[in-house]
C-alpha cells in the first residue's frame, strides 16, 4: 500500500454507507496472522491507526476514545490497584491506567505481537513509554485463555478490542460466555468496562445486542457514549458491575477523585461524565427493547 496507489481511504460503515479522507503518507503495513494493519498520516487528524478497514485511533483525537474508555470505571472504584486489559494494542489504554498512581499491577493480553510492535515503534504518541511501566505484565495471547487458566481478580477489567468483523478473533470477546467468565475475574467493587460499538441511530444493531447481552451477566449495565471525530460519529462503551449501580455517585466524586490522583485529563471531568451518561430517549427505547443474546454458538459479526 502506497500514498500514491491509496490517496483516499474509505471505510465501509454498511452495506450503502462509508466516510473517507486522504492519506498523505503511509507509514507501515504488515499482514499478520490475525488481521492487516496500516498506519498512515492524515493532514487533519493525524497519524492513523487501521485494523481490517476500519480506524482504530487518531493522533487528533485518541485521547477521547481513550479517556472515555478508561477513565469512568478507575474513577468510579475507590482504589483500582489491579487492572486487566483485553486488548489495547496501541497502548494508550495502559497510558490512561498507569495515570492512577494506585495502580500496582497491570495485565495486558493481547493476541497480535506484530500489530503490538508495530504500534510500539511507531506510535510513540499513543503510548509515551507505557510498555515499558514495570507495573506492566504484557502477555500475548488469547485473551479469553488467558483468563480462563488464570484465577487472579481485578479492581477494573478494560476490554478494548477491534469490533467484531467476520473472521476476527475478538468474536468470541462479546458472547455471553466470555462476560461470564470476566464476572468471575472481579475482586469486590470491581468494574467491567468495553468499547461497545456505534452509538448512532442508524448503527446501533451491535451496541444493543452487546448491552443485552453483559446484561444477561451482571444486575447493573450502563451505556454511555463520546462523539470521535476521526470514526465521524458517537461511539458506544458499556460499564458493568456486580457490587453497585454505576449511575449511583455522590456528586463531586469524579472531580474530588481526578484531584486527588492528580491526573491531568483533556476531555474527561464531572460534567463531561453526566453528558456521557445522558442517553437519548429514542436510543434508550430501542436499546432497552433489544432481545439477541451473543453467545458461542451464536456469534455476532458487523461491517
């Protein structure tokens, strides 16, 4: 793939629908056993991440996607000592983490080395050095495997895992099985945090299964959601818990809790959280009527 073969880059979003934009520079390409990635440099937004066609992250705006994917479930638990990571390749997730100076001890598993590498060498931005925190425990591997044989609980489990495209590895990260068995892997208190998908009324198909689905899990199951530019339109998280009600805080807290751990955000603080956590009611009413369950035996793919 060159700039001048791939001047412009479009990513499908259905069957009749895709956005694109140009592509200045490619940067690498690899073909691994798990996917194709490619990273290139846009002149508004930056230097691009993209797994199977479809946009990962931005250099432009990344610290949204990735402040609204951790930052609510680690402020929400009094004190997240130990972190699991599905995923994260990039390694601005573990960036956002390794922000909680309680944070003792962080487990990142994640299948692909090459893509992990790739991103590694190239975007420093992303990660600032995170990969090599010696709170770090980096494994490659199946996730899923990964805490099956493995019996350790954790404060925060951060699933950040490309979306479900046919013949992906992460299928089987959104079946009810595998958020059964990340229940099983929480300590007390603990927090379930994923990317859930599109968040806008025309693709919102795969948000409700997946949010039906956790919920056949967990007794308290929240949407929420963060416009990113680059991916040109709201992108879904779910956070999940056993022990509480997500919605249920003190006011102040978030804001009391970011001062206290003396992160610097961009993006994130109390009154970004509430407007996160305020869902339309046309999304609440489908969202909420959804009935598909995502199970092994019945796996869920999108575009």
């Amino acid at each position: 793939m060159s700039s001048a073969e791939h001047k412009w880059y479009i990513e499908r979003t259905s069957l009749s629908t895709a956005h694109m934009f140009s592509l200045e520079n490619h940067v690498a390409g690899i073909k691994t056993a798990f996917q194709q990635a490619e990273i290139a440099d846009n002149q508004l937004y930056g230097r691009i991440l993209i797994l199977d066609g479809k946009i990962q992250s931005a250099a432009f705006d990344e610290y949204i996607y990735h402040e609204a994917l951790v930052q609510p479930a680690m402020l929400l638990h009094k004190s997240p000592r130990r972190v699991f990571v599905a995923g994260g390749g990039e390694g601005a997730t573990l960036r956002e983490i390794f922000r909680h100076p309680q944070v003792e001890r962080a487990v990142m598993v994640d299948i692909d080395r090459d893509v992990v590498e790739l991103c590694r060498k190239h975007l420093g931005e992303w990660h600032r050095g995170s990969f090599d925190d010696s709170r770090l425990d980096l494994v490659f591997a199946d996730a899923r495997s990964y805490l099956e044989e493995n019996k350790e609980l954790y404060d925060v489990i951060i699933i950040d895992i490309p979306e479900p495209v046919e013949g992906s590895p992460a299928l089987k990260l959104f079946t009810r099985q595998f958020y059964a068995l990340t229940e099983q892997r929480l300590d007390e208190g603990g927090l379930v945090v994923l990317q859930a998908g599109d968040f806008s009324t025309a693709f919102l198909e795969a948000h409700c299964a997946i949010y039906n689905t956790i919920g056949q899990v967990f007794p308290h199951v929240c949407s929420y959601h963060a416009f990113v530019p680059s991916f040109n339109t709201e992108w879904g998280f779910i956070v999940a818990a056993r022990d509480f009600n997500p919605l249920l805080y003190e006011e102040g807290l978030i804001n009391s809790r970011i001062a206290e751990r003396g992160l610097k955000l961009r993006f994130y603080d109390e009154e970004t959280h509430r407007g996160m956590f305020s869902i339309p009611k046309d999304i609440r009413k489908r969202r909420d009527t959804e009935t598909k369950i995502i199970d092994d035996s019945q796996l869920m793919t999108t575009y």
